[in-house]
C-alpha cells in the first residue's frame, strides 16, 4: 500500500526537481525554510529543513549514477490534520535493509530523521524508482 494514502489529503503542496549532487542537499535545505513557512505549516521549520537535507543527502549516497544527468523529485505537502509530508523520489526501485535503518541500529541520516520527528515509509511510484517519505506533525518536530 502506499504510505502516502495513509495521510489526511493533502491541502498545499510543492514540488521541485533537482539534479543529483553536493548542491542538491543545500537547495532542499533552503528551499524547505522558504516553501514551508509559505504552506502555513505550525512545525518547527528548523527540524523541517533538516529532514529535507537527510533525505536528500541519503539519495545523493545511494541513488545509481549514470552517464547523465541523475534527476531527484522533492516534494513537500501539507495535509488537512497539519501533517508535512517531505518526499524525495531516485531512480533506484529499492531500499536494502530499511527497516535497520529507520530502527537506527545504523548511524546515518535515518536516524537522523528520526531524531527530528520524522516518521520514514517508503514506496514506488507508478512512474518508476522509489520515494522515501518522512511524515512530521508540528508536535514531533524537534530542531
């Protein structure tokens, strides 16, 4: 089932494409701050912002590269219940050992994730590779 239909409908949203590399993490980050206060959602922006940079920093790490360009699609959407969904789609249709990272029985950015309030699923869209979802209330956010 796909995580993202778990949630209230989504009331405002934003949607970006970036190119995979270095910059990418510093663009979700910037971009996070600016579009999340424009969408109105009550959460801490801060922790918001940082799980935007983890989840894109993750696909930078893992995401195959090719001999082109490597596209990632970043979403943020606010729900009717205030929920911010932050979604980062690659072109890589898995996700090997998700549940020990979402755990944090590994370092990394997951737990990362975590520590901030996001809540991680993961899915594949219609159109191909995978999205990884973090799900944040304004009540677990934490900077």
């Amino acid at each position: 089932m796909d995580p993202a239909a778990l949630s209230a409908p989504v009331v405002r949203e934003w949607t970006r494409r970036f190119e995979m590399g270095e910059n990418a993490r510093l663009l979700a980050r910037i971009h996070t701050r600016t579009q999340v206060t424009l969408l109105g959602w009550d959460g801490d922006v801060d922790a918001a912002a940082e799980v935007a940079r983890q989840l894109v920093a993750n696909a930078y790490t893992h995401a195959p590269t090719g001999p082109g360009p490597v596209q990632i699609w970043f979403r943020l959407a606010v729900t009717e219940n205030d929920e911010l969904l932050i979604e980062v789609s690659d072109p890589l249709p898995e996700f090997p050992d998700f549940n020990n990272a979402v755990q944090g029985t590994r370092a990394g950015g997951m737990r990362e994730i975590r520590r901030h309030g996001g809540q991680l699923s993961w899915f594949l869209p219609e159109c191909g590779g995978k999205t990884v979802q973090a799900r944040m209330t304004p009540e677990t956010a934490a900077a």
